[in-house]
C-alpha cells in the first residue's frame, strides 16, 4: 500500500534515492522496482532485516531492472550517516510525527539531499489523527508512538522555515481513516474484535484487487478523511548552478 504517488514524484533509473524510516519497506520496494539505488533507513533492525530479505527476494525474482541497488542502513534521523548533497531523492512516510525534534530532522534530510532534488513527505491528517487521540490515549502514547498531529499548513511552514520550496500535496487512504477510529474505540490491541477483523477484511480485499466502487470511494473521501497527507517538496538548486534534466523537471512539477 503505497502512500506516496510515483507518478508525482518520479524516479529515473539510477538516481540515489533515501527512504526515510523504511518501516516494513513498502516504499523502497517500488523505488527499487523502477530502477532507483535505494536506501532504506530505519532505527529497526528487526524491520531493516526483513527489508533486506525482500530485497533478495525481488533480486532473485527478476524483479529489478540492470542498474538498480538497494541496501539497508541503521542509524538515527537526527545524525544522518550521509555525506552532504548526497541523494536525488528522499521519500520520509509517517516517520516525522514519532520525532521530538522535527525540525533537525529536517533539517539533516535538506542537507542530504542534492541541490535540485526532491523530497516526499507523508504524516497522519490532522482530522483522522486527532479522532484517533480523542478515541484512545493508548494510541499515542506508547512508546515511540505519535508525540503531535500536524496541520498541512504547521508542516509546510516547518519544511519551508528549514529550506525546503513546497510544492503539490495530496491525501491519501481516505477507507483507511474508519478503521482506526474503530481500532481506537475498542482497543488498538483487540485485534480480536469483530468490528475490526471484517473491516481489516476490507482492506485487504480492496488493496489486493482494487475494485473500481473501491477506488472511486477512496477518491471521494481522500480529501476529507484521507489518513495521510503527502507534501512534495524540493531542495532549490544551488546559486548561479544549472540543475540537471532531473531536478528542471522536479522545478517544473513544483
């Protein structure tokens, strides 16, 4: 289930793009299917263990063209281990709002991205986000859970304010948004609950064969209960330099 649209922030075979707290890979996977030399980076080793098993897997599928790469990195969003300059591309999904200090986050994803490159970022949307936090205390704060509910505008404002030019956005996973709320009403953990498995059910159903009546539910709700926003953004070309083919085309889109 991608959050992220590729046909909004494309990826040319070859670039060096970063996923930004990986999670279970999902975004890294599609990079590396279209060709990208992926990072996948994540505080987890259990979940970079298993990215990294997928990646062998899709290898040994023939799932990725000549060219593409991807490995996995372990390390912390504030001390990237990247030198400056040193991606074409950043997607950083539902990572931002588990982070205390953001704002060094972004900060540390400005500087290793090039000049001319491009960044997606995807948080929970304010409306859903803030049933779930009256729905249950349970679901923010757990451990490393979501420390704030960001507005679309607070996190533009934010990205802008470190050096980030914003471009489009969109939201996303509008069926998603119920299921939670009815998560958080019986109990994130209660994944015994009825209600919840026959709406799990749903999903699966839906992101397994994407239905028409499915899709063009999901259209009508994304605006209005979409569960994530996605902002696209971009890194301004250096002073008096010539972007590449790449980047005008990201300065274009934006």
């Amino acid at each position: 289930m991608l959050t992220v649209d590729f046909e909004r922030f494309r990826v040319t075979p070859g670039e060096r793009v970063l996923d930004l707290g990986c999670g279970a890979g999902r975004h890294a996977f599609e990079l590396y299917r279209r060709g990208a030399r992926v990072v996948a980076f994540d505080q987890d080793a259990d979940e970079l263990a298993g990215v990294e098993a997928m990646f062998g897997a899709m290898r040994l599928e023939g799932e990725v063209p000549d060219g593409a790469s991807a490995e996995t990195v372990r390390g912390d969003a504030l001390d990237l281990p990247f030198p400056d300059d040193h991606f074409d591309g950043i997607v950083a999904a539902e990572v931002l709002e588990h982070i205390p200090d953001d704002m060094r986050a972004m900060r540390e994803l400005l500087r290793v991205l090039r000049p001319g490159g491009r960044l997606a970022v995807t948080v929970p949307s304010w409306l859903p986000e803030r049933v779930c936090w009256a729905l249950s205390e349970d679901y923010h704060t757990a451990p490393g859970g979501h420390v704030r509910i960001y507005t679309r505008a607070e996190l533009e404002a934010k990205l802008k304010a470190v050096g980030f030019r914003v471009g489009g956005h969109h939201h996303a996973h509008g069926l998603h948004a119920p299921y939670w709320w009815i998560k958080c009403a019986v109990g994130v953990d209660n994944d015994a609950n009825p209600l919840a498995k026959v709406y799990h059910r749903v999903l699966v159903w839906d992101i397994m064969k994407r239905p028409l009546a499915t899709r063009l539910a999901e259209r009508a709700l994304n605006p209005v209960i979409g569960k994530s926003v996605v902002v696209y953004l971009g890194k301004p070309a250096a002073p008096g330099g010539a972007p590449s083919a790449p980047a005008r085309e990201t300065a274009d889109a934006l």
